[in-house]
C-alpha cells in the first residue's frame, strides 16, 4: 500500500496530532497490553489510519474537535474501534495488514528484552505506539490516493 520507494505520505496536521491523542491512548492501550498486546499496539495503526481519512473528508472541521482518539473509541468502546475504522470509515478490510504490523513490532520489543513494567517499558511501548500510528497515517493517506511529492522553489 505504500509507495516502493521514495518518501511515504504525511502531513504535518496528522504528525502533530498525535501529542493531542497520545495521553488519552496510551492510557487506554497500556490497560491491554499484557492480555492483548496485538490489540493495544494495532489499535494505534488504526488510529492513523482514521486520522487520514478525517484529514482527507474535512479536517477543518475535524481539527477543531479536543479528541479524536476519545471520539473513535467512543462509537462503539475500545475494543471495537478496529471494526468503526474498517467498515465504517473506510470500508476496506485492511485487519490482516495491521495484524502484521502489530505483530512485527510485538517480535521487535520481546527480543529487546525489556523489564516488564519498568521506565524503558513504558518508553518503548509509548514510542512503538507513535510508529503504528504514523504507519496508519501513512496507509491511509495512500489508500486514499495521496502522494508524497518533492516541490522545486526555484
């Protein structure tokens, strides 16, 4: 879904939004993470993905809203929030996508070996996160058709 090479598609909007959205998610993630770590990471990459589309439908007015990540989580709760992204936003079935993603970073973070519950685990976790939900960004402002594109200032 994204480009082969060349940068991957990003706006600044959707970069900076993640420090209103992190606290409220990373709250709710953290809550998962030992019984369900595939969840509390995805749900991060879907997250990114929603983003896209709303900047893509009308950020102007989604911008103005104080949460989005609370107003996502709240159509239907946190565990089917993967569900609102898929079928209602984008009506693309993208989970084994985000499977794989989540999957991947899951691999990456075990073989660290970190202490569990410790600072560096926090740390990791709230980094990985913000990864999966540019990634998400990313996806969707692709699937939505966006490239990113180098401008000449000559």
């Amino acid at each position: 879904m994204l480009p082969a090479s060349g940068p991957i598609p990003a706006t600044p909007d959707i970069t900076d939004r993640w420090e209103t959205l992190a606290e409220s998610y990373i709250s709710d993630g953290i809550q998962e993470v030992v019984k369900y770590p595939l969840v509390s990471l995805g749900w991060a990459l879907y997250l990114g993905l929603a983003m896209a589309k709303y900047w893509d439908e009308g950020w102007e007015v989604y911008s103005k809203h104080p949460n989005l990540y609370q107003h996502l989580r709240d159509v239907r709760g946190f565990d089917y929030m993967d569900e609102v992204v898929r079928f209602d936003l984008y009506h693309w079935d993208c989970e084994e996508m985000v499977r794989s993603c989540s999957q991947t970073a899951l691999d990456k973070i075990r073989h660290e070996q970190i202490e569990p519950a410790s600072p560096m685990a926090y740390y990791v976790y709230a980094r990985s996160v913000k990864v999966l939900y540019l990634m998400g960004a990313a996806v969707g402002l692709a699937h939505l058709g966006y490239k990113q594109t180098a401008v000449n200032m000559d």
